[in-house]
C-alpha cells in the first residue's frame, strides 16, 4: 500500500521515499547488480524519472533532461487517462445494473476498500461493500457524470471528484433529479497495472442551476 520497502542497505524505497533521497541514491556508488535490481523493481518508474530528471539538472545535461520531461508528462497523461477510464467503467456498471462488472472494478483487498452511500453507513471491507452494491443494482438509477477531475497522489493513487446526476426517464429533458457529489479513490493493481477503485462517498448537494437561481 503506501508503505514504503526497506532495501538492502536500509533506505525507505517507494512512495513514502523523498525526491531528495532517491536523487542521492541515483549519484552515489552503484549496488551491485542483485541489489540494484531489486531497489529499481521496488521504485516506481515516475519516482526513477523525476529522480533522473533532477540529476541531468544538476549535471547541466539538458538534452537528456529535455527527453526525461517529456516522458514524464507522458507517463501522467497515461496515468490520468487510466484512471478516467476506470471511473467510467464503475459508472457503467452502475447505470447498467451489471453486478459483474462493478465487482471487477473494485480492489481485491477484502481490508481495503470501503463505500459511504447516500444516507447510509459506511460499508467496510470488500464483502460488506459489494453486498450493499448488489442491492442497488438491482434497480439501477439512470445516472449520469459531470465534470470529472482527477488528482495524482503518487504514482499508484489517484482521487476522481465528480457530479453524479440522476434523471427521470420520462422528465430527462428537464435535467437531473437529484445532484451528488461522489469521491472516488483509485489504486493501480501491480498485478494488471489497471485502476481499481478503493473507495467510493457520495453525497447530495445542491444542482448548479437552484445555486444560481438562488444567487441571482
């Protein structure tokens, strides 16, 4: 999780791990090859650029830096783009009432997932989380999302905030509903490298247009 690993000579490898101190890994003596391979599976490969990146800085080597820029700005698009996509494939299985899918999209971790619905407890653990799920998809809303933003923490967790809107089938041309505002948090599998979602709070909150309305 967001634990970091000790590696062979008692550094804290892993998201927890300082810019500072990766850089310093990065310019002191090499390890040897056993001991280098297994510090390098245990950074991530953002942590190892941006560690990089400073260190081409430092040496006055922009080329090199110029081509590690650009492949960082790659690797978060990348990342963000995955995580939009896993918030809409939970959002599918939501409107779609799918059962399967919407357990696909959640983590495997039965210890680390929880889901705070509207108006009801905190379901706590993969087995509490998916049961409540299995009675709300039973009678799926027709719902739709506005304005989903995604931030990064870290290379291997992302939150998504978004608007959850639910329509009337027979008045969805007059708008929505009802308005939530849902938090989303995603975790990258290091099986699979797909997001999953660990957790999952939705609220009511007032529609746009009632707040405009009542500011005019």
């Amino acid at each position: 999780g967001g634990r970091g690993a000790t590696g062979g000579r008692g550094e804290l490898i892993g998201p927890t791990m300082g810019l500072g101190a990766m850089i310093m890994m990065q310019m002191r003596d090499p390890l040897d090859p056993e001991e280098d391979a297994v510090a390098s599976d245990k950074m991530s490969n953002v942590d190892l650029l941006e560690a990089q990146l400073s260190n081409a800085l430092d040496k006055e080597d922009y080329g090199e830096a110029a081509k590690l820029r650009d492949r960082l700005i790659q690797m978060r698009m990348d990342n963000t783009l995955g995580v939009l996509e896993g918030n809409s494939r939970f959002y599918r299985a939501f409107a779609k009432g799918d059962y399967r899918a919407m357990d696909d999209v959640w983590q495997d971790d039965n210890d680390f997932v929880s889901c705070a619905h509207p108006g009801m407890p905190l379901a706590s653990g993969r087995d509490s989380v998916m049961s409540s799920w299995r009675d709300i998809l039973a009678n799926p809303p027709d719902i739709r999302i506005e304005t989903p933003k995604v931030v990064m923490y870290g290379p291997n967790t992302a939150c998504v905030t978004c608007e959850e809107h639910l329509l009337s089938g027979s008045n969805a041309s007059m708008g929505p509903t009802a308005v939530g505002l849902a938090t989303n948090i995603f975790v990258k599998s290091e099986q699979d490298g797909v997001w999953r979602i660990a957790h999952h709070h939705a609220g009511p909150i007032i529609p746009k247009k009632m707040r405009i309305e009542h500011n005019a």
